[in-house]
C-alpha cells in the first residue's frame, strides 16, 4: 500500500465534492431526504381515524357506545353526530370519514329486554389495512361492551380475561421501528451510490485513464475510494441518526459505542458494494440506478424492515441472510431497543466483516487496469 | 532499442465481431514524433490505447523499451515511463479543480517529490503560458488551454514516451500551432518520444515518421520526406474552364478534386487540358494525395431531385451591421455580409468566436440585439421554412433506418405523401445509399451518415442550407463525395450553402470565406484573395530543410526570425527576400531552401493574430 497515492485519491475526491455544489448536495440530502420520506411515509399504523355517528335511539346505551367508541383518541377521531346513513356515504366520499356507525331506534329497550339487536358499521374499503384495523377496533368495542353488560346482568367474571404488554417498544409505535430501520436502509444505500458514482463518473469522462496510465496500483485507488466514500457517509451518519433519536424521538437503549462502531462497518460493507457495482455498471445513470434499485429494494423486502423475518418462508429466509442490512438490522434494533450486548451481537458484526472483505476482495480483483 | 515495436498487432471488439486494428506492425525510436493520421474509425485510438498499457490486445507482439507488455506486471512497471492523455477535449481533466490542482493530483499520482513538482510545473506553466490562470478552473478554459493543460499534466512526472490521442481535434488553427510547439520543445529538450493521432490530414507533415491508417491497416508508413518528396505530379488549375477541365479531369487523371475555384489532380501528362483558358502549376504533392492514391476517390453522378418552390432573391444571405448581446458581453459584433444565391460560403473562426450565435441568428433562433438578417428574403421566425440544417452530431435518429430516417425528416417539413416518397426514392438512388435503405443507423460507417444527413436535410428543399463541421473525422474520399454533392446542390439547383468548421483544407471548398474573431469580422474574400493578401502582409514564406531542425529553429527565433517548426522542415515568415546564406550565416547548415506555399492556415493564424495584438 502506497498510503500518498491514497491520500492523493481522497484529497481530489474532497476538493471535486466541494467545488461541484450541486453534487455535495446530492451527497448528502438524497440520505437525509430518504430518512425524512420514508421515516413518514412508509409508517403502517393507523392514527387518529375519522368516524361518524348515526344515533337512532339517543338512550344511556347508545350514548355509552359512542362514548366509548371515541375514548382511544390517540388511534380513532370521533367527528360528529350526523342524521342519516346516506350522510354517513358522503362524509366518506370527501375524505371526511373512514368510517360510520348506525346505531338504530329502540336499540337500548331492545337490549333491556333481552332481545339481539344490531348496529350498522359502514367503513372506507379504499384501504384495506386501514378498513380491517377500523373494523377490529369497532368490534372490539362492541365486545367489551358486552362483557360488561354480561357482568352485570350474571354478577360473575368473565372466566378468562387477556391482558398483553409489548416489550421492547412499549407503546408499540411502529413509527420508532420504522425511524430506526430506515436508517439500515438509508445506510446501505447512500454509500453505495456515492461509490458506484466515483467510479462511473471517472470512466464515462475518460479521467479514469490517468489512473490507468499511471503506476497506482488499484488496491490503492480503491481504497482512496472507499475511504472518500467511509468519510462521507460517517457524516451521513451522524445527521441520520440525530434525526432518529430527536426528530422522531426514537429511545436509544444500546451501548452507543458498539452501534457507532457496527454501523461504520456496514458503512463499509455498502461502500464496498457500491463499487464492486460499478465494475459491471458503467455509465453513472446505471451506476445510480443499479446501486438504488439492488441496495433498496433487498433491504425493504428481506432486512426485517417491512415483512417479519419470522413470516418468510425457507426461501426467504436464505435470502435475508445474503443481504448485509438483515445482519445490521439485528443490530440496530438490538441497540436502539434491547440494550443488547456486545456478545450476543458478535456473530452479526463478523458476518458484516466478512461482507466487507468479500466485496472489497473481489473489486480488488475485478478492478482492470486494462480494458477489454 | 526501439521505444516502441509492435509486431501483427491485432484488436477486435465485441468478440472478433469488430475488427479495430488488423495485423500492423510499426516500431518507433526515441526522440520520434510518429504520427498516426487516418479518418475516425480506423484504429488509431485502439492502437494508442495498446501501446500506452491501458487495452487489452487480442493478438501480436508489443514491446515498450524492449519489455513485452503482455503482462499486466509489466506494463505496471513500465507505467511511470509514460504518459497518455485520451481522446477528446479536456476529458482526463478535473473540471472543478483549478489548473494547478490537476497537476498536482496527476503529479501525485505519479509520486514526484515535492520539490521537482514545484519547479516542473512553474517550468510547465510557464511554457504553455499557463502561468497566469493557474488559479482557473479547468472546467473554465478554452478548448486549447485545455489540452495544453492536459499536456502539462502528461508531462509532469517527465515521462519518457508521450502518448496522445488526438491532441489537436476540435482546436482552432492559433492554438494547434502552440500545442506543435510545446510538442516539438519538449521532444527536444527532454528527448521524449512522441506517439500521436491525428485525423487532420495536413498535420501529419509535422512528424518525423507518418503512418496512414485505414479501417485498421497501415497504408502508408514513411518520414513524410520521403513520402512527399516520391515522384508523384501534383498539379494546381485555376482559371474560367475549371468546372470544365475537371469534367475532363475524371476521364484522364488521378483524384480530381475542386476545391473552390482551384482544381487539383495528380497527372502524368497535361496535355487533355491545355487547351483551356486555365492556369496549371505543379505543387508540392501532399498527405491527401497520397492518401487518395492510395484509396481512391469516387465521382457521385447527380441530377437535380427537388425544384426550390419560390424566387430567392440573387443575394440570398444579407446580414446588415448584426450585434448580439449576451449581458455585457457582446459575442457578434457589428457583421455585415451578403451571399449570393448558389454561393457556397464558409464561416471560420476560433473557438468562440461568434461562429455558432451567428449562424443561430441566421437561422432564427435567436434575435439580433440589433441589425438585420434576411435569409431567402425572410426574417425572424419564417427563415425555418426555407432553411436545411445539418449539425457536426449529425441529428439522426441511431436507431431508425436510413428509410425512417427521411420520412420522418420530410414529414416533419411538412413534405407528405407521394412526393415524399418519389424524393426520398431519388435522393437516395444519386447519393448511393439505395442498398443500406433498410439498414439501422446506428451502424453505418462515418461517411455514409454525413451523406444521410444530407440527404434529410435537403428533403424538403431549402433555399438555404447551413452544415456546422459537417466532416470532422471523415474519410478525405468520402469528404471529397460530400463536396461533390454540396457543389452540385449549389450550382444546378442554386441552394446557398453556409458552412462552419475547423479544417482549413474544406475552408478550400468554399467560395467565399468570412473569418471572424471575437465577434467581429477580420478577413472576407475568396480562399485565392485571401492568401494572395496574407502573402502580401507576410512577405515571404520560406521552407528551409536543416541539419538539427529542432535546435535551428531556436536560433533563428533567438537571432529575430519568425521561424515555426514544421515536421522537420523550418518555415520562415520574411517581411524582404533571404537567402540561404543568411540564415547559414548565425550557424544553421541549409539542406535545401525554397519558397513556400501560403496555406490557409497561415490565413488564419495570421489574421486572428494580427487581430489579437
């Protein structure tokens, strides 16, 4: 290793970036913009869902119901009593409502006197997700409602009675697993473009002949690089999961020092990624899109970010394990909510190492200073 | 030891499918300048590319310094040896980083020390003239500093073998000249060898051994001395029956080619023409020449194939006092000029100049600031009807066939229907291009797309027809065919042509020339007046052969000459009359001393720097 010649790769790579605005721009907003995006939008709870009421009967019970009905105020939004069902249609079709609930006449007399009756749910099914969750949550309040009203007409207790609590994520807020696992996404994806650019860029120009015509060897040149790109991204970094711990306030439970050190290694694994792509990927708008499309797409699908590891099946399984974001998310969410320690998050951080060998091996040995 | 030599050299791409370079064999010594001149696409690049370590090579011997280069770890040790700067203007360099920051990082690259860094590049940049833009951008430079720029960056570790890929495309005249100075000064004083491609013809004179490619084969490898000086009669006509003689010419004589007014050809006898009223004299054969004789050159037989639908006036082209202004700069300045109906006229100039904001005020583009331009009579928006254009990129569609190419040209002028169809059938049956009708674009040689854009740009029959660099890199037959075309467009169906370029031997081609600099006019005549007034300014031209051209040269600049090295020849610009003896007077021994020709490039070069200071 000729350590000038490295310095000399990332010194120019540093002075390039800053003197070309709008691609230190890039650089950096595409991570932060992607964290802000997807830390939003890609959340799956259902909050604060709009219903409305119909109320035929105006009784105790019917009161009650309502009453209930709009108590979860962090999840459901009860927005008013309106007269008829067909209100009830129009509110969902400008986006008023989600839901409706018909409650008819006679309902508490009904009840009093022993007989069934029915109440009329009426939900939004533009989204299926959000319309079965309404719809639980409403049969759920009917089914309390007639426990209770069991209890009181038998005066005995409901023989077994269920009550869970979510550890780990207490409050069970998606939103913080899903702040955290963007930033394994965000992670992977940023140095991986930024590499695969460097390169690309240099060999659509035809600068790349300098370094091909000149005695650098291309360990050297790559490790330049890769370095640039471990500098950058450690910057990234940083912003990223500032933004995690106090824009989506996710709690950091781990041992900090383990999660900086892992996640500058799987910096590495993808800057390494990103320019072994570029050995195939020639031109810097299929250097960009590849190393979006093929650090994106796996990490969304088989990290544990979006469907349950537990849920895949065989194949899938195999397939989340050949994906460096599956290690680094057990990591990730080993520190940010476990407090997991060093020991048991070993085997994950060799299996990142080893990622990163693998791919720097092989540019090392794809790297030709020769074209074909 | 040889500083190259390469043996069956053979490079094919796309699996053997492409043949680059078929089975050369050429060896180079030190302190060479060896040239590589041939059209785009004949493997000059590839064999650059070779020779420099950077391409894989399917067959034959190279050796560089006497080490095989088959190995990658021999080539790698080899590497500091030399230098290569690519193909294109500016590209190896780093537009954001100033010019000192390039050559720094190339220097590093190449692990000098500190110290020789810092005196090398101020004597770099002090060579190239450099020295005050040290702190600009690369980005910012002009096509010429930039590849002045880049040779500072090849040189700065003091290879011993340069390598450059056409260094000189896309540069104005003014500074192809300085970049052959810095070429020859560093070649002396250093004794480095020097490897390079060019595609401009008339360059190659400046070598010290000539290889003339063609579709991947040496045609020719001699000094050009040599090649020049062989017994080949090249003669010159002028006069009223030029058009006539080279009607004639085609029947009786090698490579008739009209240039203008000037008809040229290689003869053994004159005597089928010496009965016209014209003037013939013998000249000094040149790399076109040879070239063509060995290639050959085909007549393209024409007939008028569109009629132009509406009167032009007899002066198709007025340009009265046009400024244009960008800001506060103002980038054409105060032109006027008439062209004729039928003339063809050129547009020449450095990078920058104004060329290209004129011809887009000409073709309505843009709006003068002020002044007026008239083309066919029309002004402003309606000039677009009446005008064919054809770009230096050519603006085909790569992946449509020669076919749908026309049709969708003559539909977007608005020709339809049956008249569409005859025309296209015609055009294509007089440029030759009836058997690639249904071939795709994309992979058409070089010449045969010129022609097809030509063709597309003429369909709808313009009254005015503007070709920007129309043949950068072409085959010189296949430029002499376009010649023949744009000639016949101009003469029989009275099209006014409009062309721009760089190549000082199509400005030839021209009838009447404007050069322009900095946005103003400095020279407009014909090609003949033009020399003849640059003669004048000049005085003399000499072409002196000596015995170490390299450091005569110098002694003549030191003792007050304006002496330029020319290949191994010295030229020498004289106010008086000189005599050999007065040159061997300060210690040069004079071979031969005769007077020499003024080329257009001495037009040129002239008058942008008479202009300039």
């Amino acid at each position: 290793m000729n350590f000038k010649k490295v310095k000399t790769i990332v010194i120019k790579e540093f002075k390039e970036m800053l003197k070309d605005k709008i691609g230190a721009l890039v650089i950096f907003l595409v991570p932060i913009s992607t964290m802000l995006i997807f830390g939003y939008g890609m959340r799956l709870d259902v909050d604060k869902i709009p219903f409305v009421i119909v109320d035929r009967d105006h009784s105790t019970l019917s009161r009650e119901l309502v009453y209930k009905l709009s108590a979860t105020k962090e999840y459901f939004k009860f927005v008013g009593e309106v007269p008829s069902e067909k209100v009830i249609d129009r509110m969902i079709l400008k986006d008023k409502a989600r839901f409706g609930v018909v409650i008819p006449e006679n309902f508490e007399r009904d009840i009093k006197s022993g007989k069934n009756r029915k109440i009329l749910v009426l939900i939004d099914g533009t989204f299926p997700y959000r319309g079965e969750m309404a719809k639980s949550y409403v049969v759920a309040v009917v089914n309390q409602l007639n426990l209770e009203r069991l209890e009181k007409f038998h005066k005995g207790s409901v023989p077994v009675e269920l009550k869970t609590r979510y550890w780990f994520n207490e409050s069970l807020k998606q939103e913080y697993l899903m702040a955290a696992g963007t930033m394994a996404v965000v992670l992977f994806m940023s140095p991986a473009i930024v590499a695969s650019l460097l390169i690309a860029k240099e060999r659509e120009r035809g600068s790349i002949y300098n370094i091909y015509t000149s005695s650098i060897t291309a360990m050297d040149y790559l490790s330049g690089k890769l370095l640039y790109t471990f500098f950058i991204s450690c910057i990234n970094f940083l912003i990223i999961f500032f933004l995690a711990l106090y824009l989506f306030k996710v709690p950091f439970k781990g041992d900090l020092a383990v999660f900086v050190f892992s996640s500058f290694l799987f910096i590495l694994v993808s800057a390494a990624f990103g320019l072994f792509l570029s050995t195939f990927l020639k031109t810097q708008v299929s250097a960009f899109v590849g190393s979006i499309i093929l650090t994106i797409v796996p990490s969304i699908l088989y990290s544990g970010y979006m469907t349950p590891i537990s849920a895949m099946n065989r194949s899938g399984l195999l397939m989340a394990h050949m994906i460096p974001t599956f290690y680094y998310m057990k990591i990730l969410k080993g520190c940010f909510f476990k407090n997991t320690g060093f020991v048991v998050l070993l085997p994950y951080i060799s299996a990142l190492t080893g990622f990163f060998l693998l791919f720097f091996g092989l540019n090392v040995k794809f790297f030709k200073k020769r074209e074909k | 030891m040889k500083v190259v030599s390469v043996e069956n050299l053979k490079k094919t791409y796309n699996r053997g499918k492409v043949v680059a370079v078929d089975g050369i064999s050429f060896s180079v010594d030190r302190e060479e300048i060896y040239i590589f001149v041939g059209p785009d696409g004949a493997g000059k690049s590839s064999t650059l590319k070779v020779v420099a370590g950077v391409l894989c090579y399917d067959d034959g011997k190279v050796k560089l310094f006497g080490q095989d280069i088959r190995s990658d770890r021999v080539v790698e040790k080899l590497k500091d040896k030399i230098a290569f700067m690519p193909q294109g203007l500016g590209l190896n360099l780093y537009h954001t980083l100033s010019i000192e920051e390039n050559i720094n990082f190339f220097a590093d690259l190449h692990d000098v020390p500190y110290d020789v860094r810092e005196r090398r590049k101020k004597l770099l940049l002090e060579a190239t003239g450099l020295l005050p833009f040290k702190d600009r951008d690369a980005g910012k430079l002009s096509g010429g500093m930039m590849q002045k720029l880049g040779i500072c960056c090849s040189l700065i570790h003091t290879p011993e073998l340069i390598i450059l890929d056409e260094p000189t495309t896309g540069v104005d005249p003014v500074s192809r000249r300085e970049l052959w100075k810095l070429i020859y000064r560093f070649v002396k004083e250093e004794g480095i060898t020097a490897l390079i491609s060019t595609s401009y013809l008339d360059e190659a004179e400046r070598s010290t051994t000539l290889s003339i490619m063609k579709s991947g084969k040496l045609i020719v490898t001699s000094s050009p001395e040599f090649l020049l000086e062989k017994k080949i009669d090249v003669y010159e006509a002028e006069g009223e029956d030029v058009e006539k003689a080279y009607d004639i010419a085609w029947g009786c004589f090698k490579i008739p080619r009209l240039k203008g007014k000037v008809l040229r050809f290689v003869a053994d006898d004159i005597s089928p023409v010496s009965n016209l009223s014209l003037s013939v004299k013998k000249v000094e054969p040149s790399v076109e020449d040879v070239f063509l004789l060995n290639t050959g050159l085909k007549r393209v037989k024409l007939e008028p194939f569109f009629k132009i639908s509406f009167d032009i006036p007899d002066e198709a082209i007025v340009a009265k006092n046009v400024v244009k202004n960008f800001g506060n700069f103002t980038a054409v300045d105060n032109v006027s000029f008439t062209v004729k109906k039928g003339e063809i006229f050129g547009l020449l100039g450095p990078n920058g100049a104004g060329k290209t904001t004129l011809i887009k005020m000409m073709t309505g583009l843009y709006n003068p600031t002020s002044g007026e331009c008239f083309i066919a009579g029309f002004k402003g928006e309606k000039i677009k009807q009446v005008i064919g254009y054809m770009s230096q990129k050519f603006s085909l569609y790569s992946d449509l066939t020669v076919y749908e190419n026309m049709v969708l040209w003559g539909k977007i002028y608005n020709v339809h229907g049956a008249i569409l169809k005859s025309r296209i059938k015609e055009a294509l049956r007089m440029v030759d291009l009836e058997k690639y009708r249904n071939s795709v674009v994309e992979s058409l040689p070089l010449g045969i797309k010129q022609r097809l854009a030509l063709m597309c740009a003429v369909i709808h029959g313009p009254a005015v027809l503007f070709l920007d660099e129309p043949t950068s890199g072409v085959d010189p037959a296949e430029r002499d065919a376009f010649w023949q075309i744009i000639r016949f467009l101009a003469r029989e169906i009275s099209v006014t042509v409009i062309v721009t370029t760089h190549y000082m031997d199509e400005a030839e081609y021209c009838d009447r020339i404007l050069l322009m600099n900095r946005g103003r006019t400095i020279a407009f005549g014909t090609p003949s007046s033009l020399k003849s007034e640059t003669l004048k300014k000049i005085g003399m031209i000499y072409e002196v052969k000596t015995e170490n051209p390299f450091s005569d040269v110098d002694k003549l600049t030191k003792k007050g000459f304006n002496a330029v090295l020319y290949g191994r020849k010295i030229r020498i610009y004289s106010k008086g009359i000189l005599s050999p003896s007065e040159i061997e007077k300060i210690g040069v021994k004079v071979f031969s001393f005769k007077e020499g020709d003024v080329s257009m490039e001495d037009v040129f070069v002239f008058a942008v720097g008479s202009d300039e200071f």
